[in-house]
C-alpha cells in the first residue's frame, strides 16, 4: 500500500489505516474476537496506522490494540490516541495535570512508555487558543510520554487555528464526499505547513456504503440511532450532519457514478486519498470483511477529474446550503 508522511510526525503510515471507534462502543456489540480480527486483516493488507482513543469503550479499543501490538511486536505501526473527552468539556480541564494523567492511562492500556501520537479530542474552541495548553503538550513531548501531538476537530476554523502553532504535527478532520469545506482552507493551509491530515467519517457513517434506504434502521447502542440529531455529542460526527433520508438518496446518486467493478465505499475513500493535502483516511470496520475492503481501495485505479465534478456537483445540490456554513 502506498504509504505518506504525516505531518511533523515525520513517519511514513499507509494511506488507508483504521479507526476503531467501532471496535471500542456506539457501534453496536463487536466481541473481543472479532476486534482482534479486524486489527489482522487490516495489517495483513497493507494497513501501518491505527487511529484510537480513550473514550472509546472506556479504553477498551485502547486495550485491545496493545494487545494487539504485544502478539505482534515486530509489526512497524503507527498507533494514534486521543484525550480530553474523560472530563466535562471546559477549557478549564484542559491542564498539564489532566494530560498527565490521562497520556498516562493511555500508555498503559496500549504497553508503550511513548505515545506515537496523542490529539486534543474535539476540544471546545478556547482550547485551541489557550498557549498553556500546547506548553503542556510540549513538556510532555520533552519528557518522551508522547513523540508527538496534534487536534482532532469539529469545525474548519478550529484546524485553522490549530495550524498556526508551531508544535502541531496532525490535523483529524471530517471529510468525505458529502463534507467538502476542508478543501476550500484546511488542506492548503496544511500541506503548506507541513502539517499532517487525517481524514474520518470518510464514508459518513456508513451512507457512503451505498447500502441504506430510508427505511435502515441501526441498533440502539449505536450512535446512528442515538445521536442522528446531535443529542449526545456533535452532530456531524453522525452522517457528517447530513439528514438521513437525504444522505441515503444523495448515495444512490453516488452510487451510479461509480466505475464498473469498484464498490461504493472503496471509491469514497479512493477519493478522499486523492485529494491534495490528505496524509491517511481512517474508515472504521466491524469485522474482517469490511477491513478488507476498505484496506484494498488504495490499490483503486485514479478515479479522476470527471468523478470528481459528479462528486461536487452532488454536494452542491444535496448539502453545500446546510453543511457548509456549520462545520
């Protein structure tokens, strides 16, 4: 698979690697077995960066990870985590004290003494302005608890903001074929700060499958049915904010404009990775079948320039008037 540096992380990762929100909670049930077996296939095909966090199941996807690393000490991985979503979400929990203690926690469950990456998890705004903050990111890089850092964000301005300093090594941003503002600022800005970007929600919880009709309905546990209008937490983090049945026309739409023997899913992603300024995408997967198939879009021959009008052109008509102004 092909492989890019990332960011000021200055390590080479794959250009298709693996969330595992979905091996963690809010995805319905994945047992033990079959997270491990998602984590396999995905190297097995190609996949060097695994992108986790605390929260998700209480460290669980943490801890299956390292477990994961401990079996296979000699795989070259790259794993990502992310902290600050422990506490209530006030600038004012934002400090050296609660990153010491919450990179500390990460260390163990995933059995390093060095995080390869730890990012502020969609921080309230304040954060990315506050210089205490990325001084305390510093002294923890100094002291060799993480090699580097970086933000995972909800909004444009905030990745903007983000960029400026001149410790951030990556940017975690929602982009995909029905969330396009990323291209007009954050990706420029970051390709010419040489700051690294990662892409999720890249197949905007799954409409982006092309398997849903309006009538698809999710489990209760799953963040799909509990979260559609942003009850628990931001809304875009749920179908990027697209409305559903919308969403589920939008990727019938998709769909068509497909190339004969490419799946849906695969030429989302292969999209995303062809855009200027991406470093790696981080589809999540449930189980091996669905970590294969995503692993295996990067070998997707170039899409091109007329995919890329269909792809515009649905945003424009679907979402650019709802979307574009909020995220």
């Amino acid at each position: 698979m092909e492989s890019r540096i990332l960011g000021r992380t200055g390590r080479n990762v794959s250009v298709i690697g693996l969330g595992t929100w979905q091996l963690g909670a809010d995805w319905g049930d994945v047992s033990e077995d079959d997270a491990l077996a998602v984590l396999d296939a995905s190297v097995e095909n190609g996949v060097t960066f695994f992108d986790t966090a605390d929260v998700y199941g209480d460290g669980r996807s943490e801890s299956l990870i390292g477990r994961f690393r401990a079996a296979n000490p000699d795989l070259d991985l790259t794993v990502a985590t992310k902290m600050g979503r422990r506490a209530e979400q006030t600038p004012e929990n934002y400090t050296a004290a609660n990153f010491r203690a919450w990179v500390d926690r990460s260390r163990t469950n995933l059995g390093v003494d060095t995080l390869d990456l730890v990012q502020l998890h969609c921080p309230p705004t304040a954060v990315f302005h506050n210089n205490a903050v990325y001084d305390a990111l510093d002294a923890l890089v100094e002291d060799q608890s993480i090699a580097a850092y970086g933000v995972s964000v909800e909004e444009a301005d905030q990745a903007l903001a983000a960029i400026e300093r001149p410790g951030i090594a990556t940017v975690q941003i929602i982009f995909n074929a029905f969330r396009l503002k990323p291209l007009d600022a954050v990706l420029p800005a970051a390709a010419e700060a040489g700051v690294g970007i990662i892409v999720r929600v890249p197949l905007a919880s799954g409409l982006l499958s092309g398997k849903y009709t309006a009538e698809t309905t999710f489990a209760d546990s799953d963040h799909r049915t509990f979260n559609r209008h942003g009850e628990a937490f931001d809304q875009g983090e749920t179908f990027s904010g697209v409305d559903f049945e919308e969403g589920v026309a939008a990727a019938q739409e998709f769909a068509r404009a497909v190339p004969e023997g490419v799946s849906v899913p695969q030429a989302a992603l292969k999209w995303i990775v062809e855009q200027p300024g991406v470093s790696t995408v981080i589809p999540g997967a449930r189980n091996v079948s669905q970590a294969t198939s995503n692993a295996q879009a990067a070998s997707v021959p170039e899409l091109g320039a007329d995919f890329d009008r269909v792809v515009h052109d649905i945003y424009d008509r679907h979402f650019r008037a709802s979307i574009h102004p909020r995220w």
